[in-house]
C-alpha cells in the first residue's frame, strides 16, 4: 500500500494517540449512519 508522507504522518498520529488512551473510536456503522442522515 503506498501512502504519501501525509498520510504516514497522520495514522502515525492516530496510533500514538491509541497507545496513550485506547480509545477505539466509533464503529463504522454508528458513522455511516450518521453520514446518511445528515444527507
């Protein structure tokens, strides 16, 4: 898979900050719900 430098620096931002509070986020469903809603 290749990823511009942008894109490596953002997920290394989201893993960094996974390792500090574990926090998951949502599922995808509760999301797409979301985003079709709001359409």
């Amino acid at each position: 898979l290749s990823l511009t430098d942008e894109q490596k620096a953002e997920l290394n931002k989201r893993l960094d900050a996974y390792e500090v509070d574990r926090n998951r986020g949502r599922i995808a469903t509760e999301s797409i719900t979301e985003i079709r809603r709001k359409l």
